[in-house]
C-alpha cells in the first residue's frame, strides 16, 4: 500500500470517529462529560479531545462553562440549510396544519435519521384533549412505528413505490396507548423523502378511524410528493 492510499484511510477514519462523536451528541438533552462521551462511543478521552479540537474550531461542537460537551450553531445552521434546500418545512408544515384542521389526529413528518433512529422533523398536536408524547427534533426508533417502518422500507432500498406499499399502520409498536398510520412522501427523481404521520391514543384507532386516516395521509402525502417534484405512484 502506498504512503498516499495510508493517508487517505487514516483520514477517512478521522471523520468517521467526528461523526460519531457528533452524532451521540445529536442524541443527548443535555450536554454531557468527557467521560460520558467517552462511554457512549468507545473512543479513548485523547482520541475524544485531538477530534473535538477540530470539531469545536467549525463549531460543530461546544464545551461550556464546566467542561460539558454539547452541539455547536453550526449543527443549527446545516439544518436550516437542510430544511432549505429540500424545501421541507415549506411544503410540508401547511400540509400538516390543514390535517389538523380537518379533525386528524396530530400529525408530523419523519426522516432516516441512522441505522437506529428516525427524525421528527415537524410536529403540529390534533385538538384532541388527549395526545401522543413527540415532538420536533425527537429521535425514534427507526424500526418501530409506521413512520419508522416506512423510513426502513424506502430509504436507500431502490423500492419502487406502489399503491400498496406507501402506507403502514403500527398498533402500539414503539409505545403500547399509541397508534399511528403513515404514508410515504417522494421528491425529484422519485427520491423517498420521508413519512407523513398520523398519531395518537391507541383506543381513538378503531377500525374505521384508522381507514379514515390512512385516506387523509394518501392525500396529504401525495400533495406535498407532486409539490416536491415527485411522482406519485400509478399517477
């Protein structure tokens, strides 16, 4: 092997190690110890600091006051960034208000996030008195929930869509009083996008409830795919 071929893979793997660490902090609430880090990753504390260095220089990441470790605003500005480019939050936040307006139950938007975890993007609560606990920016599990198996049937797989396979229904996955139904959104080329998501107590998802719902996501879902650019299946 030679020295340059050496140098490339040590590189690459200098970024993959800055990534972790970025994204075990995406996962915390609060910020957290050089000796949490080092748990959560299983990186060496000299390892830890020679990366944040580099890390903390393009404000990815911060050190506070007592020595916690914590996002940086850069995080912030790649996802306005994010948002902007693919037009998301535009498309998708009246699209999602207008469900609730309509009596849905509350509703959101979900996007691959890892091989682990699913990301509520948006977030608008029904006007029911009881709801589902999530919020924008929570991290869910990527293989629970009809949003989060979805997100595992599309993205990245090369699936064509059909009729039959944009929906999902989940009864209690990923909380046993929840439910929820969802369906796939695209984008230009055809590109999986994300899920839309209708959620709430599992006991308001009675059979017609749920056929109700899932009529309201394929409609909701194939508005926003046509004005992302997309192609909705058997259109």
């Amino acid at each position: 092997m030679s020295d340059t071929n050496t140098t490339n893979n040590v590189g690459v793997a200098a970024v993959d190690r800055a990534f972790v660490i970025v994204n075990v902090l995406a996962q915390q609430n609060e910020p957290i110890t050089l000796a949490q880090l080092a748990r959560e990753t299983n990186f060496y504390k000299s390892t830890l600091l020679r990366l944040i260095a580099s890390l903390e220089k393009v404000a990815l990441v911060t050190r506070n006051s007592d020595g916690h470790y914590l996002l940086g605003p850069y995080a912030y500005e790649l996802g306005r960034a994010y948002q902007g480019t693919h037009q998301i939050e535009r498309v998708l936040a009246p699209i999602l208000e207008e469900l609730v307006s309509q009596g849905s139950e509350s509703s959101s938007f979900h996007v691959y996030y890892s091989t682990k975890y699913r990301l509520c993007l948006l977030r608008f609560d029904s006007n029911h008195s009881t709801l589902d606990s999530i919020a924008a920016g929570d991290l869910l599990p990527l293989t629970k929930g009809a949003a989060g198996r979805l997100i595992t049937r599309f993205h990245h797989t090369q699936l064509s869509s059909t009729n039959e396979n944009i929906t999902a229904v989940s009864m209690g996955e990923r909380d046993a009083s929840c439910a929820s139904v969802a369906c796939a959104v695209f984008g230009a080329a055809n590109e999986f996008v994300g899920a839309l998501s209708l959620s709430g107590p599992r006991q308001r998802f009675t059979p017609e409830a749920v056929k109700k719902l899932l009529k309201m996501a394929r409609q909701a879902a194939y508005k926003a795919t046509i004005k992302l650019g997309g192609t909705w299946p058997g259109v």
